[in-house]
C-alpha cells in the first residue's frame, strides 16, 4: 500500500501539537520584537519566524474547528438505540425479493464523532453480521459510511447529503458487483421523519444499467 508522506507527516504534528498542550502556539510577538529592536538580521528572522507561527496557529485551529461534532451530527442522534425489523433484498432484477428479520445496534464513539452500527440477522439460513460507520465530515461537507459484513470481502463507501426538508438522508456510491464483476452505482435513502421508526430504501443499477430497489427495510425501536 503507497503511503501518502504528507499524511504522516502531518500526523506527526498534530500528535506533538496535542501533547504540548493541544497546540497553543500563541507568541507575544511585541515583546519579542523588543528584545531584538537593536539587531536587524535578527529582527528579520524574528518576522519571519512570527508569520510562520501566525499560520501555524491558523491551521491547527481550523484542524481544531474541523474535528469537533456539530449540529450535523446532531441529526444522526436519531438513529442511536436498539431496532428491530424486517427488509427485503433483490439480488438482481427481476428475482423474487427474500425477506429477512433483522436487529441494528447505534451508539456514538470516539467523542460523538462516529456512529457505529452493529447489525445481526440471517441470510439464506445462515447467521449475518454487519457492521458499519456513519459520520459528517466538516472539511467535505458530506455524510460518509462505510459498511463491512460476514458475507463479502469488499468494504463499502458511501457519502451524501441531508434534506432537513424532508428529514431525509440520502447517500450514493459505486462498488464491484461480485455477482457481474461490474462496476455499479447505488443509493440509500433513510427516512428520518419517525424517532421511533425507521425506513431504508436501497436503489441500485443492474446489469443492463437501469436502477432498481435492492433494499427496502422499516425498522422500529426497542430501547433507546
């Protein structure tokens, strides 16, 4: 796997910025410029060395700002707790959709960031499990997820928006169909309207390209 250095790198700071003190790099440039009012070369360096300073501290705030859950966020507090319901899955166009009982368990993790969903069920007689990550990235401005189960290899992404209009969260992704060996385009929309009730619709792209319902679930609350 190609390791982006950048990354690292930038890691690496803000791991010794948040153990110094997360990262207060606040200078009082007037009093420094005072002690080197009678050196010029050094009045220089000390310019220079106060904007670098300003735009350190200009960046590790706005990483500060961007990593602190929001009232984005606050939308998703809606699908925490325990549920229980039925869905149904079409594997492919025109196949009969088997129907399945399902239980999903959502709880926020690492400081209200991230929402970890944990869910059991069964397909074709045999035990599923899932488990996924749903999120609100400040810097992009979308809602991400990613999803992992007991029955694939792959780890699925996806990313969208909220409709505050209609309580409605929409998300979109592309992803290999291991039936085809395709690449296909998915949705999910999640009705939010309900806290105690909850209503998933799947859309995806079959072989011939046209879009169909591979999921539908309505899922209702046990315990908050």
């Amino acid at each position: 796997m190609k390791i982006n250095r950048f990354a690292v790198s930038l890691g690496v700071v803000a791991v010794a910025a948040f153990l110094a003190g997360r990262a207060d790099f606040s200078f009082n440039s007037n009093a420094i410029a005072q002690d080197h009012k009678h050196d010029h070369d050094n009045g220089h360096a000390h310019d220079q060395g106060a904007g670098m300073s300003d735009q350190m501290t200009e960046m590790f705030a706005k990483m500060e700002e961007a990593g602190q859950p929001g009232k984005h966020h606050k939308v998703l507090d809606r699908l925490v707790g325990t549920w229980e319901g039925t869905y149904t899955v079409t594997m492919m166009p025109g196949m009969p959709p088997m129907e399945m009982e399902g239980r999903a368990e959502r709880e926020w993790i690492l400081g209200g960031r991230y929402l970890k969903e944990t869910v059991t069920s069964s397909f074709q007689g045999e035990e599923f499990h899932g488990l996924g990550f749903l999120g609100y990235n400040n810097t992009t401005g979308e809602y991400e997820m990613i999803w992992m189960d007991s029955h694939s290899t792959g780890i699925y992404k996806e990313s969208g928006s909220y409709d505050p209009t209609t309580q409605t969260l929409m998300t979109f992704s592309h992803m290999a169909n291991p039936m085809t060996g395709k690449m296909s385009h998915s949705s999910s929309r999640v009705d939010l309207s309900n806290s105690n009730r909850q209503r998933i619709t799947g859309m995806g792209t079959g072989p011939n390209g046209e879009w169909y319902t591979m999921f539908g679930g309505d899922f209702r609350r046990v315990s908050e």
